[in-house]
C-alpha cells in the first residue's frame, strides 16, 4: 500500500513538491520521466494534445522546445493558455499544471539549442513541423542540404525556441486502493501565494 498524501506531508512550495516527485521518479528508473502530455485548444475552442518533453523546471514555470510555426505553437500564440500532464504509472503518480503560456528568451532558447545533437539541429531546420510534404524522401533531402549548408556549426532557426508555461494551478494525484485516490492542489493566488486544497478523487 502506498503511504497517504497528506497536507502535512506535502511542500508548501508545488515546485519543491514537484522536483520531489520528479526525483523519485527518476530514482525508481521510470521510463520517459520528462514526457509529458500538452493540452491546447484550436481556434475554434477543439482540444487538441500531443507528447513533448520537459527541458527545464523552476519557480518560473516549465519548459519545452518547439517550432514556432507548428501547429502547437499557433495554438498558444492565439490562447496562450495550457495544461501539462505527467503520469508516472510504475509509482502511480500523476501532476496536472494549468497555466499561462510565454515565449522564454532568444537567448535562452540558443543556450539549450547549442546543448542538443547534430542531428536534431539539423532536423530543425529541415522539417517545417505540421506542414503536408509530399514524401519522407523530401524530408531527408532537406536534412542533407542543410548538413552542407552548415555543416558542424549549425545555428538556432529564428522560427524554433521555447515557451514557458506558468502555473495558476497544480494538482498532485496519487493513486490508492479502492479508488480512493489522493488529489492535493495548489492555487495560485492574487497575493503572490499558493493555496493548498484537497480534492475528492
């Protein structure tokens, strides 16, 4: 039986709560820690979700990484607003974060970009994400050209970089017997706070 989540056990802070949670996760060898469902809505108020993966996490907010001119990132640039999912099934964990969404920094987004492999540089620049194409071989002679193009020394693409989603809410799950499950939530609040609530599974 898993030990109850209890107000009194629990972080004041949903971040230091979260690097908690996230920690054992990583700790107990969970496959894919950092991905996480994103939630959108379309023009049209249609939800729409993919996978991405978590790049970054402080008091300001959670990270990811995007084409700006993808179908996602239009999504946000009209409602700027989000819900990011995690489930951690071997430890029974879920967290839902609903917020507010900004772009981070140019120079942050070429800080991280410098940080990943050659290939997914070049596959930046080569895939115009959510786009028709006519075949994956347009696909992979794009990523050739650009490997001669820029060779080793590939730079950001001014329509790739990062958006920050900042929490009003965070509501940690954890699983129980009987379906009884743990649901702890943390509201921000006008003054700058967090308020802590419990909620019936």
């Amino acid at each position: 039986m898993l030990d109850p989540l209890n107000e009194t056990d629990i972080s004041p802070d949903p971040f230091q709560q979260f690097e908690r949670w996230f920690g054992e996760a990583l700790a107990a060898g969970v496959p894919e820690v950092d991905a996480m469902t994103l939630a959108t809505v379309t023009a049209d108020c249609s939800p729409d979700a993919r996978i991405v993966l978590l790049k970054k996490f402080d008091s300001n907010g959670f990270v990811f990484y995007t084409n700006y001119q993808s179908r996602k990132a239009k999504e946000l640039e009209a409602k700027a607003r989000a819900c990011l999912l995690f489930y951690w099934l071997p430890l029974k964990l879920q967290v839902r974060i609903e917020g507010t969404v900004e772009r981070i920094s140019d120079k942050e987004s070429d800080a991280y970009f410098q940080t990943r492999p050659l290939g997914s540089k070049l596959g930046a620049w080569a895939s115009n994400q959510s786009e028709v194409i006519a075949s994956r071989t347009e696909l992979e002679k794009r990523f050739a050209e650009f490997k001669v193009k820029f060779g080793d020394d590939v730079p950001r693409p001014s329509h790739w970089g990062g958006y920050r989603v900042k929490p009003t809410s965070i509501e940690f799950w954890q699983g129980r017997e009987d379906r009884l499950h743990d649901r702890i939530r943390y509201v921000f609040e006008h003054d700058g706070s967090w308020r802590v609530e419990r909620l019936a599974p």
